[in-house]
C-alpha cells in the first residue's frame, strides 16, 4: 500500500512539473512568437499527456485503448522537441526534410500500435512491462533521429553562446533517452527515476529563474 501511495504521488508530482513547465513555454512563444517555444511547448504538453496516463495507471484506471496511446506519445513527444530545435538553424531543407520524414514514421506507428494486442503492463501501479516488439522498433525510428537532432544543435549551440542551459537541456534529452533504453531492457520501473531527472534538467535548461528574483 506505501508503494502504491508512493507512485501515486511521484506521477502526480510529475504531471504537475511537466504541465507547468508547457505553459511555461507556450507563455514563451505567445510574448515571443518564435517557432522554437511554439515546438517545444507542444512537445511539454504531449509528455504532460503522457505524464496523466501514468498518474490514471497508478489509481488502477486502465484499458487497451490507454495503454496503445500512452505508447503512441510516449515516442511521439520528441519529434515536436526535435522540431524546435531545428529552429534555431537556418536550413528549411533540413526542417522540411525532418517533417516529412517525422510525419511519415508516426503514421506508421500509429498504425501499428493502434493494431497491436498491448498486454496489461501495469502491475502494482507501476508501468511494468515492454510493449510489442514491433511498436518499439517503430518507436525507435522515431526517436533516435529526434535524439541526435536534439543533442547535436544544443552541442552546437552551447559552442556558439557557451550558455549553460544549453547543457542541462543536452543532459536531460540524454537523460530521457536512457530512460528509454532501461525501459526496452526489461528495467521499466528506472522510468519514474529518469523522468524525474529528466524533468528537473529541462526545468533548469528552459526557466528563467532569474525573474523570480526580481520579483
């Protein structure tokens, strides 16, 4: 019961990470008007999406049609994230080449894993168990193009502005990803820990704290 109370709220605190940092940034792109905040905060509304799916799986709400979703954006959140990051270059050919490919990659999934048999990979209020071996080959076509593109213009920025942030943003991509591979490697509950980890490197790549103290 303490476990079960512990998860409970872990994904209740993560949702709540996950959903304000999204209106964070979508509050950026509003005063702003840059592509880059309007892609990222899509990408935070879609791992806040997927941050309530695991907080209805810890109070033992669950269906097949729950569980293909929260496959679909668990690996759909990045390529929005990928995308505003490619704005921050200057090359339409690589952002369009990008799109098309993303659009493409994400029909197939959607297709695959709305067509899958999802077994029940709740156990105890924990996500606990792979999903189809299909849905995480697709899953990967679409995550570690979006991964390298993330990783290597924040690299490239941080060589250009030397801006910390830059790196914390790298570090929890990084983080995310690892999480992933733990996920696929049969470790599913390490999920909760790096998505913590996650989670606080984006708060401190993307937020401003210095506003706070200036109020």
């Amino acid at each position: 019961m303490a476990a079960d109370v512990s998860v409970e709220a872990s994904t209740i605190v993560f949702l709540v990470l996950s959903s304000v940092l999204a209106f964070y940034l979508t509050r950026n792109y509003l005063a702003e008007r840059k592509r880059n905040y309007l892609y990222w905060s899509a990408g935070m509304w879609i791992f806040a999406l997927s941050d309530l799916l695991e907080v209805l799986f810890a109070f033992g709400v669950y269906s097949q049609a729950m569980a293909q979703f929260y496959l679909f954006v668990t690996a759909l959140l990045v390529i929005p994230l990928a995308m505003g990051s490619l704005e921050l270059i200057k090359s339409r050919l690589a952002k369009n080449a990008y799109l098309g490919y993303s659009l493409v990659a994400a029909a197939a999934l959607a297709y695959v894993t709305f067509t899958s048999q999802v077994s029940n990979f709740v156990t105890d209020s924990v996500v606990n168990g792979n999903a189809p071996v299909n849905v995480i080959i697709l899953s990967s076509f679409i995550t570690f193009p979006a991964l390298i593109i993330i990783v290597a213009i924040a690299a490239l920025s941080y060589m250009r502005t030397k801006r910390k942030k830059v790196i914390w943003i790298i570090l929890g991509m990084l983080t995310f990803a690892f999480g992933g591979i733990l996920y696929v490697a049969s470790f599913p509950a390490s999920i909760y820990y790096t998505e913590f980890a996650g989670l606080v490197m984006l708060w401190l790549g993307f937020f401003d704290f210095s506003m706070l103290k200036r109020r």
